[in-house]
C-alpha cells in the first residue's frame, strides 16, 4: 500500500513536465519569436536591458555564469490543476565576456505541488 501511494505520487508530479496546454505552448513561440526579432545573437547588455524595460520584464543575472534568467509569464493550466496550477515561462540569456548575448532559450516550469 505504501508503494502504491509514493508511486502514485511520482505519476501526479511527473505530469509537471509535460507541456499539454496549447495556450502555454502558443505563448513560448510568441516569446522565442520575440527573442530571436528583438534581441539576436551578439546584442549588447545595454540593449537587452531596454528592451527588457520596454517589455516590463525584471532579469536576475548569475553573474559567475553570466546568465540572465526572467519569469514572464504564468499561464493557468489547461487541465485540473493537479499537480500544476500554473506554468511559468523562463527566458535564459547567456552572455559572452563581452556582455554580449550568445544564447538564449526558453523554458516553462510548473507551480506544482
């Protein structure tokens, strides 16, 4: 009985990392697209941060690894809410040793329990 309810527990949290909601999905290309036309590869820190103040966006940086990291939005899920009532979205920015950017991505996270 105890391995049935901790196996049940791993099948309800694991659902945190499947993206099934179209709209969190509609809503990570509308960012990736916003990155790749605003801010492409070898844009300067100073021009992130406009943009990043244009956009209301508030990056925390790493600077030992010189990542920006930015929650941008939380999109409610589609399902029961169970285990994730919301998903963030996560843009990382990686800078060069310039202060340049040399990569970015986007990723969604559950607010889980």
């Amino acid at each position: 009985m105890k391995h049935s309810f901790i196996f049940l527990i791993i099948i309800f949290l694991s659902g945190c990392s499947q993206i099934s909601n179209q709209k969190l999905e509609e809503r990570m290309r509308y960012w990736e697209a916003s990155l790749e036309k605003n801010i492409p590869k070898g844009t300067s820190i100073e021009l992130i941060q406009q943009w990043a103040l244009k956009n209301s966006i508030e990056f925390i940086e790493n600077p030992k690894t010189k990542i920006l990291y930015a929650n941008v939005e939380a999109i409610e899920d589609s399902g029961i809410g169970f285990p994730c009532s919301n998903w963030n979205i996560i843009l990382k920015i990686q800078l060069d040793n310039n202060g340049d950017l040399s990569d970015s991505s986007i990723d969604s996270v559950g607010t889980c329990l």
